[in-house]
C-alpha cells in the first residue's frame, strides 16, 4: 500500500511521535505530562493515554545501551586525550544523565503509538491458552 490509508491520514509515525511526543491520535504535542511522565490524555483529541500498557519496558535495554556507548566513549577519550579524572566526571555524569531521561521518554513513546497503531490490547488468560 501506498501513502497513508484513509484511517490512518494526518496522524504522526511512530519515528515522529517518539521523538516529538505527538499523541498518535491527532500529532499534538501533548503526550508528556513531565520530563518522561504521560499526560491522562490529549488535551486536542481526548485520546485516553492511560489505556495503553506502556509500563518501563525500555527501561534495561536502554539503560545497558547508553552505559555501553558512555562507556565506550569515556574509554576513547581516555586513550586518545588522556584528560584528568575530573573530566570524566563534569562530561559523562550529566551526559549519561541526560542520555537516560531522554531514551526512555522517546522509548515510551514510540512503544505507545506502536500501540495505538496495531490497536494493541492485554492478552487474556482464554488469549493464551489458544481458546
């Protein structure tokens, strides 16, 4: 298929929504509440944001993926410069800091409008046993 479908024209991708905190429903920016905390819902279209079970999913992948290229980064740097300890601390800290927060609110994000865009739904316990 090509171009969006009639059901799915004027709302954001999921790459967009991530990045920006478009609500999935109508591309306002009203999905953040705080720094990485959801707003109840859209203050444009009503969407209901607290039906989707984004919960901290993102969390440990992302958390290992910044440490390893904080880490791999700090090493360069190390070897390439040499800098005092200090810099390590005033660079990596807040950048690590940093990193983190805006991962997981992009993370969040993303798997929210992946989940309104699949009409994803809980699975139930008949859902599992394949009944």
């Amino acid at each position: 298929m090509d171009g969006p479908s009639p059901d799915t024209k004027g709302q954001p991708g999921i790459v967009p929504a991530a990045l920006f905190g478009l609500c999935p429903q109508c591309g306002a920016r009203t999905l953040f509440e705080g720094v990485a905390t959801f707003a109840p819902r859209c203050r444009v279209c009503g969407l209901d944001f607290a039906r989707f079970n984004v919960g901290d999913g993102p969390a440990a992948f992302l958390t290992m993926v910044v440490g390893a290229l904080i880490v791999g980064l700090a090493l360069w740097l190390q070897l390439a410069v040499e800098p005092p300890f200090w810099v390590h601390i005033v660079l990596w800290v807040p950048l690590t800091a940093v990193a983190v927060v805006w991962g997981l609110r992009a993370g969040k994000a993303a798997l929210l409008a992946a989940e309104y865009q699949r009409d994803a739904k809980e699975a139930g316990g008949s859902d599992l046993r394949g009944e």
